[in-house]
C-alpha cells in the first residue's frame, strides 16, 4: 500500500468470506480485517502519515 499498489485483499479475504457465507460462516475477524483494508485503500496515499 504505501508503494501505491492495489493490494490482494479481494482475492484472498474477500474469496474467503465468500466461501464462509456460503457454509454458513461470519468470520467477524476476517470481516474486520477487510473492511479495515479497503478502508486504507482509500486514503490519501499522498499525504505524509500523522
């Protein structure tokens, strides 16, 4: 991320919660985790860290 390039988020996390909705299964933590990525995502990148 901070290379400015698109992390694999999508194809890891986000395949693995497809596959746990379709067993049945939430995954909070994975859940968690991939929102807080896409989150980061979508920050300035251009700006310094505070």
């Amino acid at each position: 991320m901070r290379a400015g390039r698109r992390t694999e988020i999508e194809e890891i996390t986000g395949v693995l919660l497809k596959w746990g909705a379709g067993m049945g299964l939430e995954l909070p933590r994975h859940r968690a985790l991939y929102h807080l990525v896409r989150a980061l995502e979508q920050t300035d990148r251009t700006r310094p860290p505070q």
